[in-house]
C-alpha cells in the first residue's frame, strides 16, 4: 500500500475539498505525504498517555486521517464489526464523565467511543464467538487511531474504566461500547514511561 492510499479512504474524488465525513473547515496545510511516511516505530515508542488537553480544536483533515487510519485496522473476515461515535456534544461529553468513573478528562477535545457491532460479522460461529470477534474489532480500531493520532502531533488517554449501560444511554444506542478514546493537544509534552524487560514479556515454548 502506498501512502497515498489512504487518502481514498477519507475522500471520495482526487479532490481533497470532496470529503467523506463532511466538515465545515477546510484548512490543510502540512503535507499529507510528510505525515504518512511517519516511521511508526518512532510513533509507538514516543506515544504516552495524556490527560491534560490545551483548550484547542482538532483540525477536520486531522480527525479524517484518524478515523481512516481505524478504517485500516485488522478485522474479522474483513467485516468490520464495530461502529465508532464522535462525540461533539457538550452534554453528552458530561454524562460519559460520568459513565468513565467521573475521570474529568473524559470532556476532551475530541472523544470517540469503539462500539461492537457483532451482526456485522457474517461468519457461522456461535454468537459468543462473534462477539469476541466484535470486541477485539473495535479495539484494534482504536488502538490504530491512537497511533494515527498521536503520527498526527495528538496525544491521547485509552479509557476502559466504563459503565456500558450509562455510555449506551449517552449515546442513545445499543451497541456495547469497548472503550472511549480521549484525544487532543497535550499541555505539555509527556516523555514515555519504561516497560516491562522483553526477557519478562516474551515466552518461548
């Protein structure tokens, strides 16, 4: 695949005004090629979580790459089960607050919620399979916008302290969320904490 590959993914025609997910701006000024050679090793190794957002709106072109970057993310026989709310609106920014164990920066500048969808996943297995396969569905989804978002000069925070039945009712839908990702301008540049030895973290056997 080439980086410009991606691009189809977030527009419709060679046009980059032509946009898939409708916005109202339309500023783009770096250049997209810069940012989709991006080294992802430099990404995974630097990114952090962040829990302190500047008071800064995410451009339209950024939020387009990241959610065609969880476009690309691996999926059960190819058919995506799970859904993705952005959430724009202040109230219900306030009941997901409140649905996260009153973590306050839930209320970041951009929230999107990774929902399973398993009816989306049309292969003959028992439901408890294809809701496993819905589950991690939405959480590679997630977990590729992350990185796309942070290649994007984002930070972000994974929240997976939720009550499911209070998210729903925010959303006012019946997909069972897996996680809500918090993500805008950092206040301040996090330097990444150390991890487990790979000696530690890997078995052979």
């Amino acid at each position: 695949m080439q980086p410009s590959d991606i691009l189809s993914r977030m527009y419709q025609t060679d046009t980059i005004h032509d946009k898939v997910y409708p916005k109202l701006e339309e500023e783009s000024k770096q250049d997209f090629d810069d940012i989709l050679q991006t080294n992802i090793f430099n990404v995974m190794l630097n990114r952090r979580s962040q829990r302190k957002f500047e008071d800064r709106p995410v451009e339209d072109w950024k939020m387009d790459m990241i959610f065609a970057a969880a476009d690309t993310a691996p999926t059960a026989g190819g058919f995506q089960g799970f859904e993705i709310y952005h959430v724009t609106d202040a109230q219900v920014k306030t009941k997901l607050v409140e649905a996260a164990n009153k973590q306050p920066y839930v209320n970041s500048p951009l929230v999107l919620v990774f929902c399973m969808n398993p009816s989306r996943v049309k292969l003959n297995f028992p439901q408890a399979l294809l809701q496993k396969f819905s589950l991690q569905d939405a959480t590679l989804a997630a977990a590729y916008a992350q990185l796309a978002a942070h290649a994007l000069g984002l930070r972000s925070i994974w929240i997976g302290m939720i009550d499911e039945e209070k998210v729903k009712q925010a959303l006012s839908t019946e997909y069972v969320p897996s996680s809500i990702l918090c993500l805008g301008y950092p206040l301040k540049l996090l330097h990444p904490k150390p991890k487990r030895n790979l000696k530690e973290l890997i078995h052979e056997v």
